[in-house]
C-alpha cells in the first residue's frame, strides 16, 4: 500500500488527447484527509481543448465504422486493463476522493462492470412499414463527438458511464473530470492508449473555466454533464445557442417514506449505506425519512446506531468505514446545515458538529424535531446529515415531495408491495422503489426529470441519447400514382 501512497505523490499527471500524453499548466489537489495540497493535476489551455475536439472529429468516423461488436471488444479489453490497474486506480480514488481505500476498489470494479455491462446493448435499425410499395426504416446514427463533465463525488464511476455510453454507439468523446479529484481520471486517459484507438477517448482537466470553454466550443455535438443543478442550468442555457442536445444528472433531495408496516431495518440500512457511506455525497441517496410520528424515534435511534458504528478516518486508516467530506466548500455546507437545523429546533440523535481534526470530517448525524421549510429539510444536503421527521396523513407527505424542486429518486417502505407499487407511481420522480433505494443496474433507465435534469441516463435509452434518430422512406418507381 505505501508503495503506491509514495507513487502517486511522485507520479505527474497529464492529459490525453489524440493518443500523447500533454500538459503545460498545473494546479493543486488537495487531499481531503489533511485539507492540504498532496499532487497536481493539468489545466487544460485553450489548444488544448481545441486539439482534443479536432482529434476527436478527425476519429469518429473510423471508430463508428469498426462496428458494434469491435467497439464492445475493444471496451472489454478497456474494462479488464482498468480491473488489472484496480489498486492504483483506487489509491489515487482514496487520496483525491477520501473515501475508504476498500471502498474505493468497490468503485473500480463497478466503472470495469458498467463499462462491460454498457457495452453488450446494441441499438438496432427497424423497419416500421414494409409495402408493396413502400419501405420506412428507422436508422439510428452516432451523433459524434460528445463533451463529458463530471463531478467529484464518484470520479471514475461516473466520467466513465459517459464514456462507454457514447463510445458503444460509436462516438468519440472528449472527458473532463472535476477539478477537485482530477487523477484517477486522467490515468485511466493512460490506460486507454493503445487499447483505443487515438482520439477516441480525450481526457484533459481543468475546473469551472476549462467546463465552460468546452460547453462553448462549436466542435461537440452533445454534452453529458453530471453535477450541480445551477451549473447544469448554465449548460442547459449555453447549449441552447447551439440547439445542441444535453443529457443533465442534476441534484436530488431524495426522500424515503415508512408506512406503518414497513421494515425499519430495511430502511435503515439503505439509509446508513446511501445517506451516511461515502458521507451522504451520493446523488441519490437517501436525503429525508418521513415516519409515521410514532416511529420517530424508533427509527432514529437505530439510524443513530448505524451511524455510531462508522469508523471515522483517513481512507488508508485500517478498519476506517468512512472518510472526510470531499472538499471544503461542500464542507463548510453541511456544517451550516448542521447549524441551521439546530437553530430550526432540530435534535442532534447523533454526530451534528465537526470533528475537531485537520480535513473535513463530520461524523454521520441523525437529526429529529425537524418538518418541511427547514433547510436540512428542503435542500440537498450532499453530506452525512439525514432528518427524520414525522408524519400522520400519508396524501400529505407524497404532496409535499412532489411539490418539491427536485425529482431524482424516492422509496416506498411496506409490505403490501400493490400498495407500495401504488404509491411509488404517485411520486413525481425518476425513479422510484420499494423497500429499495436507487440501486443503480446499468441494464435499467435513469431518468432525469424536473430540478434533477435532463434526459435518460444508463441502458439503450441512455445510449439512444447519444444517437440521432433518421427515418428513411423509400418508395417503387411509379409508388407515388397508386
Ligand atoms: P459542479 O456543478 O460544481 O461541478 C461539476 C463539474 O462541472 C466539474 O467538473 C466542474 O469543473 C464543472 N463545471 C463547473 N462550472 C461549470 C460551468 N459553468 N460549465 C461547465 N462545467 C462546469 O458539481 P459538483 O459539486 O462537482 O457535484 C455535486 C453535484 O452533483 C451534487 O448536486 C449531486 O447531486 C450531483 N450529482 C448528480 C448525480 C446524478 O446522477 N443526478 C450524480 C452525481 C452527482
């Protein structure tokens, strides 16, 4: 292990872009852990995102034209060598990211089966009529080349679902993971060389500047983004002066519903995993629990168990079950939600205030006494802080999410499931569940609605989205006078 702590603190790191490997400007990362720059990582200039772009266009059509079945071994053979780097991949994930080094090898085996899984589908030509006279066909094209931005909450994971989502339907692509856990990404730029072929698969790093110049630039066909529902606005908005298609996976204030002959224990332990691993920065995790009133403190006294049997420390601690935050804007957030819930009247049933050590940790907090209209409540928290807050009139509580901002996932918690399944489908969300939450299976549609995004994310829908449609008609000589 310390062997590979000490490479990536003398490792550098550089962009990929047409097959070399380039930088000419750096910035700091910061280890979360410490708080303190550990490495540093490209930015991006304009030539090169220029470069990148042309080297991207100048391979799509070579790539589209090996075929489905070429471009999903060539993925596969990506995946394995990603499977073969999966402990180096996961100390950069650990020391850029903070979460347990255990957990990150759990993030790099799932990026090498998404890539595997994502590249078995196929998106097929149809033909809709077939008459004496007349054929229509539906064709289905790649659109080209596609920019991919991502967040730092899961680096890998989640740049590089965009990234087999577009290469399979035979799109190159040029990928720019955020600024704040750059590495692991742009090793995996290192790893595709000579796997794929030049310019397919572009990596280049950078932060706010370096997304938005690539949002601009004339030369992308589509952009995927994965991030914050303001600055996926502003994508949105920039994209609509090129009328050019965005697949947005936004924010969420997901919220998980006890009936009263739900399992508590189910529910708690999708809570702890979603809301507290990985400190709550999951988009989907579970972000509220209304209970029916009586089971208030049931339910947050065993949340509160879950969450004191976290071991609190640094990635590479052994035994440490959960990391710091990832950065400190997102920190000093769930701090003052923290504060805000307790001003609001909210009872801290555990954690509820930093711990007083170097980075940015904050233990797994269970917060009561809480309703709608306190921020804790109504915002994402993004962070290891979950209220439980009580209900009797169930109408009321499924008016209240649907009346919220977002709509990314919800759960259900009963055991009559035809009821449950009822009540799923009255949630104004993408995704619902029932005694689950948001287990993500690359097989199933992701769709993203209202606050939350834009588009269908994961399966042949999330590749669709990366295809222009064409219907072809094609009619006898003569057709026209019959
Ligand atoms: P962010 O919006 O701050 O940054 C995301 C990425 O966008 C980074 O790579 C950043 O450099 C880039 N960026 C910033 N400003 C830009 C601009 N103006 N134009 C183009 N690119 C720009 O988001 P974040 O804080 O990194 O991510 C956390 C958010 O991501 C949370 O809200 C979370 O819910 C969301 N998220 C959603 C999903 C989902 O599937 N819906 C999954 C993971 C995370």
């Amino acid at each position: 292990m310390q062997h590979l702590i000490d490479r990536a603190a003398q490792a550098t790191f550089l962009q990929t872009i047409d097959g070399a490997r380039v930088a000419t400007l750096f910035e700091d990362v910061i280890d979360p852990s410490t708080g303190a720059a550990f490495q540093r990582a490209p930015v991006a200039t304009a030539a090169d995102l220029d470069a990148a772009v042309a080297a991207a266009r100048r391979a799509q059509p070579g790539w589209a034209a090996l075929g489905w079945d070429e471009r999903a071994r060539q993925l596969q053979a990506f995946a394995d060598a990603i499977d073969r780097e999966s402990e180096w991949l996961s100390t950069l994930h650990t020391m850029e990211q903070g979460m347990p080094f255990a957990q990150s090898g759990l993030f790099v085996r799932t990026t090498a089966e998404r890539i595997r899984i994502m590249s078995r589908f196929r998106v097929v030509d149809r033909t809709l009529i077939e008459e004496p006279a007349r054929k229509v066909v539906e064709r289905w094209h790649p659109l080209g080349v596609v920019a991919a931005i991502a967040p730092w909450n899961g680096p890998l994971l989640l740049g590089m679902v965009k990234v087999v989502t577009a290469l399979i339907a035979g799109n190159t692509i040029v990928l720019k993971p955020s600024e704040l856990t750059p590495l692991s990404t742009l090793e995996l730029g290192r790893i595709s060389l000579g796997m794929l072929p030049p310019g397919v698969l572009n990596v280049i790093s950078g932060g706010r500047a370096t997304g938005a110049a690539m949002v601009g630039h004339p030369g992308f066909d589509k952009v995927s983004f994965t991030g914050s529902t303001p600055t996926g606005i502003a994508i949105a908005r920039t994209s609509a002066e090129f009328l050019r298609p965005v697949t947005l996976e936004l924010g969420g204030n997901d919220a998980a519903i006890l009936l009263p002959d739900g399992s508590i224990d189910d529910l708690v332990t999708a809570a702890a995993m979603t809301g507290f691993s990985n400190c709550g920065q999951y988009c989907a995790a579970i972000k509220r629990i209304y209970v029916p009133f009586d089971k208030v403190d049931v339910v947050a006294e065993r949340l509160a168990a879950a969450a004191n049997a976290y071991v609190i420390g640094n990635g590479f601690e052994p035994g440490a079950t959960l990391g710091p935050i990832q950065n400190k804007a997102q920190f000093d957030k769930v701090c003052a939600i923290a504060e805000n819930a307790r001003g609001d009247g909210g009872v801290m049933v555990s954690g509820g205030a930093p711990l007083d050590r170097p980075g940015y940790f904050f233990p797994p907090t269970v917060v009561t006494g809480l309703t709608d209209g306190s921020r804790l409540v109504d915002e994402e928290q993004f962070g290891p802080i979950i209220p439980v807050i009580g209900y009797d009139d169930i109408d009321g509580v499924i008016d209240r999410i649907n009346a919220g901002a977002y709509g990314l996932t919800a759960s259900i918690w009963m055991s009559d499931l035809e009821a449950g399944e009822a009540l799923a489908g009255r949630l104004i969300v993408g995704s619902a569940a029932v005694n689950r939450h948001a287990a993500f299976d690359p097989a199933v549609p992701f769709p993203l609605i209202k606050q939350s995004g834009m588009g269908v994310d994961y399966a042949d829908h999330g590749i669709k989205g990366t295809m222009r449609l064409q219907v072809i008609t094609v009619m006898m000589p003569g057709g026209l006078k019959r």
